[in-house]
C-alpha cells in the first residue's frame, strides 16, 4: 500500500452550508476517501470529490447486506488545530466488526493516515465552539457481484464526514423493548453492521407514532434486562451510583460509554457494569431512587432521557440539580474540544 492519491474537487460547496441550522448526517464534505480491495489485497486509497457512484445490481451489499460502519468526529480548538478523539477504538471496532461479517480487515494506514489527510483537506469544514463538530463516517461495503449467499471477494472501503450538531433535536422520550429484539448472543449485536441498525427501523417507528424517540432494548431471551438503544449505550443513575449493562454478544462496545466510565470513576462518580433489570427500573422509579437516565453515544454525546414508557405505563423521570448526565458531558467535551486537560490521552491531533 502507498500514499494516498489526491484528486481535488474544482469548486467547494462550503460557502452554501448554514452551519447554524444543520440536520444530523445531511450535509457532507466535498471529498470523500475510497480504497477497494481486490484480488486478495487494498489498493491505493484514492480522497475524490464526493459524488454518488456506480455498482453492479447483483452485488452483495444489496442482498445481503454485507457492510459494517462506524461513528467518530473531529472538533476545532481556539488555535485552529483539529482533533479525533480515540480513533484507536474506532479503528480496533472497525476490523472486529469486518472478522464477524467476514470482510478483509482494513490496514491502519488506510483508516487512520488517511482519514486524518481527508480532514486536513476538509479542515474549513471543522467550526470552532460548543456543540459543533465533524461527524466521520469510515464504512465498508460488499461490491462483488453475484447473487450466490457467500462472502464477496471485493469491497469498498470509504470515508465520508459530515459537519454536525446536535444528533436528537427535543427531549428524548423511550420504551422499553417487550417484544421485539435488537440482538441476541451469537448474532452480530457487538459488531458495527448495517443490518442491526435497519432491523431496528421499524420498531423504532412505531415508538416514534407512540410519541417516542428511541427504545431501550432488552435481553431477547427474557425482555427483563435492559441493555441498550438504537442509537446509543444507556446509563441508569440509582440514588448516586451509576449503572450500565456490560459490554456482550449482544450490545456494542460503545467508545463513549467506555469513556464516561473512566471519567465517572476519576470524578469519584460511582459506576457499576452490571446488568440492571426492568423490574427494578420500574421500581427505582415508582419509589424515588431513579434519579437520571441517559444515552452515551459518538453522535449522540451524552443524551438524558426525560421519561420511559413500560407496560403502557409512562414514567416521569425527576428534575434534578446535580446531573451527573450533565457534568459528564461538560467534562467529555471539554476534553475533545481541548478546553480542559487530556489527563486520559484520548485526544489526537491531526
Ligand atoms: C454513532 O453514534 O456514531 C452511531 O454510529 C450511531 C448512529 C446510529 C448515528
């Protein structure tokens, strides 16, 4: 594998982007990194223009929905320089998930040297300040042809970035999964794969005409332990200990859920990795004891959820002075944004 090659798009977009008013994941850069991987190896990565693409109908991404992704971003300090947080976890997610959907693992020349050559030419894209971000999509699709159910034996490896703010707009409302599954041990819930997501589409619809933006999931064996959202890891604050269900086959390894374990342990917040059960959720809730729960995710950050509905009961979550939900979130991007001190090394300059 060599250098990355570089064809500059002739015009940039940029000066038509209203990044005050910017819809998650809508608006994206003017290039875009690809490299594919063909007769057993990668080719050179390629950073082009961002523009749709062609591929043969009868490819495997289409059928069989051969593709893996992940979620990262970047952010601008006061001097200009920009920064990823942990790209090592999202590179080390990245290839566990391409073993479980048995794609090629991508080289860290590839996802790393040459994501940060992408940004380095989107870096007008990167606002400075609270709340803004450039949310980066490195993914990985099926492009063999043939309808055969068998692994492809060519793939496309891609970059895209998207300047981004906030990723849910109002409160932030669930249910807690009784029926439906998001992952069960085996599968492929601790993987980044397409298909988890889309399989939690119309789910996730029917919670949202009932009045709901996300829906915690439950173990699919039983329905009584909860493990995680759609779009996010989810902690429990019980009196003032926090809880979150242990990384497993079934839920993903979040980075960020990673993070605020570090951070609540070193900010002598009290976290429990265990398993926390619907039962006592409901119980906590109805005696007082519940005082936050919320999301921890890339695009999400840190999301407190308002209320939870189960059984058809809805549940009312308290207002609370000393959000732990709150200062984890000032604490996590203040370390991304450099505005406080990186004593973790999580930050990595491009
Ligand atoms: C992320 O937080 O980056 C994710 O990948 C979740 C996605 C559904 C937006």
């Amino acid at each position: 594998m060599s250098n990355v090659i570089i064809n500059r798009a002739e015009t940039s977009k940029i000066e038509s982007v209203d990044f005050e008013n910017l819809t998650f994941g809508n608006t994206f850069t003017d290039h875009m990194l690809v490299c594919d991987f063909r007769n057993g190896q990668w080719e050179q990565p390629v950073i082009q223009p961002y523009a749709p693409f062609l591929i043969d109908p009868s490819a495997k991404i289409f059928h069989y929905g051969q593709a893996i992704f992940e979620g990262m971003k970047a952010y601008k300090d006061e001097h200009d320089d920009v920064w990823l947080f942990r790209p090592d976890q999202n590179y080390d997610r990245f290839n566990k998930s391409a073993v479980r959907l048995a794609m090629p693992e991508i080289p860290e020349e590839v996802f790393i040297d040459g994501l940060k050559q992408l940004i380095q030419i989107e870096k007008e894209w990167v606002k400075k300040g609270n709340g803004n971000s450039l949310y980066i999509r490195p993914f990985m699709i099926a492009i063999g042809s043939g309808v055969i159910a068998a692994p492809s034996t060519q793939y496309r490896f891609m970059i895209i970035l998207s300047p981004a703010k906030s990723y849910y707009s109002g409160e932030v409302k669930v249910i807690i999964a009784e029926h439906f599954s998001r992952a069960a041990n085996g599968g492929i819930g601790a993987a980044k794969a397409a298909g988890n997501y889309s399989a939690q589409f119309y789910p996730t619809k029917l919670a949202n005409e009932a009045g709901f933006q996300q829906i915690i999931w439950t173990d699919d064996a039983t329905h009584t332990k909860l493990e995680e959202a759609g779009t996010m890891n989810v902690f429990f604050r019980i009196n003032d200990t926090l809880y979150t269900a242990p990384t497993s086959e079934r839920i993903l390894d979040g980075v960020t859920r990673k993070s605020l374990i570090e951070l609540a342990a070193r900010e002598n917040i009290k976290v429990e990795e265990r398993s926390v059960l619907v039962a006592e959720l409901v119980e906590a809730a109805e005696n007082g004891t519940l005082k936050e729960i919320f999301g921890a995710g890339t695009a999400a950050v840190v999301n407190p959820i308002v209320g939870f509905s189960f059984q058809d009961k809805y549940h009312e979550l308290p207002k609370i002075e000393n959000s732990f939900a709150l200062e984890l979130k000032s604490k996590l991007t203040g370390i991304q944004r450099k505005e406080l001190e990186d004593t973790f090394g999580w930050t990595v300059k491009v």
